[in-house]
C-alpha cells in the first residue's frame, strides 16, 4: 500500500480533568518534553507544542504514566491526540445538553402554571 504519512498533530487533548484542574501543574508536566502552551477548558485542556518530536515523546511517556499511575500531574485523566473534531464534538454535545436541560426548565414551568 501507499505510504499513507500521519498528520502532524502538535497537540495532545487532557481529557476528563476535574474543574479546579490548574494549568501550572500540567505545565510542570509537559514542559519537560519542550515548549508547551496549556490551554485549560472545563473539564479538558490542550498541550500545545511547537515540534511534532516534542508531542510524539510526551505522548509515549505520559501514557505509559497513565497506565502505571493512573495520574498526570496528579489528575485522574485521559490522553488523546487533539484532533479538532474531538473539539467539535465536545461542542456540539455541550450545545445539546445546554438545549436539553433548557427544554427540561421550559417543561416544567408550563407544568407549574
């Protein structure tokens, strides 16, 4: 078959962080594989690095952290390659959530009246 090249994702998805996660202890995690922007969402972050090789080797490590431990940086997480459609899916069911608890309130007003 064709040598089908891998697409050069820099960015590494921390999935299932609790919400006081704090961005300077992944940083103090992920520095060590080279210069690395932490992105901290609810819930979730991103490692952003500058260099493929950088992402690849915090990638092997840290997973094989995960396995041993459990934790990085202490948090009970996931590791994922962040591929944006993994962000738009976080988005999109976060919009249907928000749609749904907000036709739950509607519901239940009605049913008050």
């Amino acid at each position: 078959g064709r040598h089908v090249q891998r697409p050069r994702i820099m960015s590494i998805y921390i999935g299932s962080l609790p919400p006081y996660a704090e961005e300077a202890k992944l940083v103090d995690v992920f520095q060590k594989y080279g210069r690395v922007e932490i992105r901290v969402c609810e819930g979730f972050a991103f490692a952003d690095y500058r260099e493929q090789r950088e992402a690849d080797d915090a990638m092997f490590d840290l997973e094989a952290m995960l396995k041993k431990d459990g934790l990085i940086a202490g948090y009970n997480c996931t590791l994922a390659w962040g591929k944006r459609s993994i962000i738009a899916k976080y988005v999109e069911e976060l919009a249907a959530k928000k749609k749904k608890e907000a036709e739950k309130k509607e519901r239940r007003m009605r049913e008050d009246e």
